[in-house]
C-alpha cells in the first residue's frame, strides 16, 4: 500500500510487520521516532505478542537484546552516535555471541564537539565489530532492508545494523509502499534460532575461550560474514520477485556501463550525487555511480568488477579516520584492479554540511581533469583552518578549537575585552 509517511514511522511498521517479540530502546535523536511509534503499537495491542522495554541506557537496551535473543526471541533495537558508542561493548558482545538482533542506526556525528545532524561516523566506528552493515540509500531502501535483515541475521545467526541518514531520512516524508502482514509472513518465516537458552539442555552462553581456541572462533565469524555475500544477491532477487522492488543486495550501479570516472558512495547521499551525474552526461562526461549497500561484509568482488572499466574512482564519504583520511576509500582501493592512486577520497557532509550538485560536479570536474589530491575535503574553508592554526602558533593557551571557531562566525560573543 502506497503511504506518503515520515522515515521513521516507515521503519517502525517495517519492523512490526516482522513480529519482533522484544524491542528495547533507550531514545537519543535522531532514532526516537522509531521506537516511539513502535511503543504506540504495543501499547495499543496493533502488535501482538511483543514486550516492550524501557530501559535506563543504551547499554541496557543492547544487553537487553542480548539476554532476549539468546532466550529465543525475536529482538529489535534502535540507537544513534552517542548510543551506539555507549553501548559498544555490548555490540561486540552481540556478534561474538552470534545472536540475530536486527538494529536500526540513524547516523549521527560523533562529538565532540556536540553535533546532532547527520554523517556516518557513529556506524563506521563499528564496522569491525562483526555486525552485517546495509545502508539504506532512501526511506523505501530503509523500510525494505529491514524485512531482509532479520532473515539474514536469522539464516546465519548474526547481528544486523540497518544504517539510514539521521534526519535527512528518519524524519523526511516520501512515499513508500508499506507490504501486506501477509506478504511479510510469506518471505520472513518464523524465527527459529540456531542457538537457545533453554533449561532442558543447560549450556553456557560468553564461556571464556583461551589462545588454543580463540583463532578459530574469530574465523567463523568472519566465514559467516563471507557466507552472508553469498546469499545477499540472491535473497534480494527473491525480494524483488515478492514485492516489485529493486532494493537491497550489495550494490546498485547508475550509468556506469561506458564511465570512465566512477563515484563511489553510500546512503541518502546517492540520489545527490545521481542528479550530478547526469547533468555532467549531457556535458559528454562519461561518469557513473556505484551505490554501496552492504558495507559489512565488503562485497570485495562485486565492487572489482564493478570497477573493472573506471580509469579513476571517486570516493565521497560521510567520515573521517582521523589521522588516515577515507575509510570507504581505503576499502574501495583493496578492490580496485587499477592503480590505487587513481582512487580518490572525498570527505563530505561532515556534521550534517550540506552537498550540493554545484560542489560535486567541481570535484568530479577535478577528477575527472587530473587536477584532484588523493584526499580532499569538499567546501573546507580553508580561512577558518587557517586561523586556529594561526591562533595556536601565537599563544599557547589558545582555548578550545570548537569555541574559538564559534566566536570566528560569530555565534559566540567575543571574549570581553
């Protein structure tokens, strides 16, 4: 049924039509919508046969679907930046467990200093930790990835992080085609864990494991990782066959069939970047897209042959390793059969920062002219930069960066004189 509704609210009947049987959340924005609508079906009783948790904190709530997936139920959280952070030992516990919970993560910077609005520094800074990771590039995306996750993690028994744009998606209003309860049934069977708590058969669930073991143990995890490649494509042309829809799988290419130069992005961002290239094609620029949805496990194959033709890729992320530069990058070169020099890492949208097409067809421009630095920084106002740095070689106790910045644009009161 076609809905014009908020992102969140999509995601929420999603997860609903997926008949979680726990859902525990802690609010911190931009994911509190999601929840807050799900807590209203519960409540009213529209989803049956859930208990819905209230928790103190974030690490509450991942324990908390920790204990229920381990006891052999359905689990669904949700959480963004700070909340992931806090609750990240408990993340890592949830894939070294091997427990299917399904999470959303609306991506929000990290502080400090404090920002609310968008980037996909919170999801990257877990993207080792052994959960699959899909980006969702629209609320439809988001909406349909959720359906596919909990069958994914239920197949392999692995945790599952559906990351959709902060704001930019959770709280923007579009179209989307919300399934029947019957449709949902028919692609997501009942879940049947691999692994339960049950009294009958007692077992321990986080025994410690020493060096003789512990090798192996890290293995399989990852070869669940490299299975769950194997089976993505395939579930998601079955998705597609159920519902009509093209979403999903582990990547989506745009016009790339004669590019030379190749963007390489993920999430809302796609669609911006879309609009570019095609305004550069009635130029004559020969310039496609290449969309990341799985991040984690990294389709290494699917993205080389995806590249096999570019003779320059453009990488445009939302995050920073600080210190290194592009982390998307930094695996787009392990998979790239050309010189990795011509892979170029364009950090962009940082702190919610807007991308504009004028801005994106500069850099691609560059690119595309032999004229772009390895890494670069897109809109960087290069005078702001200059002047804490100018301030920090003048005295001493220069003060904070974030304040000092804030009292250069004027946001700020001045120091008194």
């Amino acid at each position: 049924m076609l809905r014009q509704t908020e992102g969140s609210r999509a995601v929420a009947e999603a997860v609903a039509l997926c008949r979680p049987e726990v859902i525990c959340a802690y609010p911190i924005s931009p994911q509190t919508h999601i929840v807050e609508a799900l807590g209203e079906r519960v409540k009213s009783g529209a989803l049956k046969r859930c208990e819905f948790i209230n928790v103190e904190s974030e690490f509450a709530a991942m324990s908390v679907a920790i204990g229920a997936s381990a006891a052999g139920a359905r689990a669904y959280t949700a959480t963004a930046s700070q909340g992931l952070l806090y609750m990240a030992e408990a993340v890592f516990n949830a894939a070294g467990l091997g427990l299917p919970i399904v999470m959303t993560v609306a991506n929000r910077a990290i502080g400090a200093p404090i920002n609310i609005w968008n980037d996909h520094s919170d999801a990257m800074s877990q993207r080792d930790c052994g959960w699959i990771q899909l980006f969702a590039e629209t609320n439809q995306a988001a909406l349909d990835l959720h359906m596919q996750a909990f069958r994914l993690g239920e197949e392999l028994s692995l945790p599952v992080m559906v990351c959709m744009d902060g704001f930019i998606l959770t709280h923007a209003y579009e179209r989307v085609d919300v399934p029947t309860q019957q449709q949902v049934d028919a692609y997501l069977p009942p879940y049947e864990p691999r692994q339960v708590l049950d009294p009958a058969e007692p077992v321990s669930i986080g025994a410690m494991v020493g060096p003789e073991a512990f090798t192996e143990v890290r293995y399989l995890a990852h070869s669940k990782q490299m299975r769950a490649l194997e089976l993505i494509p395939g579930w998601a042309e079955e998705f597609r066959r159920a519902f009509g829809r093209d979403t999903g799988g582990l990547l989506h290419t745009y016009r790339t069939g004669d590019a030379d130069t190749i963007v390489v992005a993920l999430g809302s961002v796609l669609g911006t970047v879309k609009d570019t290239v095609d305004e550069m094609r009635k130029a004559g620029a020969r310039i496609g897209v290449l969309g990341i949805t799985c991040f984690r496990p990294w389709p290494h194959g699917a993205v080389r042959a995806a590249l096999a033709e570019a003779k320059r890729v453009v990488v445009l992320e939302k995050s920073l390793a600080v210190g290194l530069g592009g982390i998307v990058s930094a695996n787009v070169r392990t998979s790239f059969s050309g010189n990795p020099d011509a892979v170029h890492a364009v950090i962009a949208g940082l702190g919610g920062r807007a991308i504009t097409r004028a801005s994106l067809t500069r850099v691609f421009g560059a690119a595309m002219a032999g004229n772009l630095e390895p890494l670069s920084f897109l809109d960087l106002d290069r005078s702001m930069v200059e002047r804490a740095l100018a301030r920090e070689r003048e005295q001493r106790r220069s003060g904070p960066i974030a304040e000092n910045i804030l009292r250069d644009l004027g946001v700020v009161a001045a120091r008194p004189g």
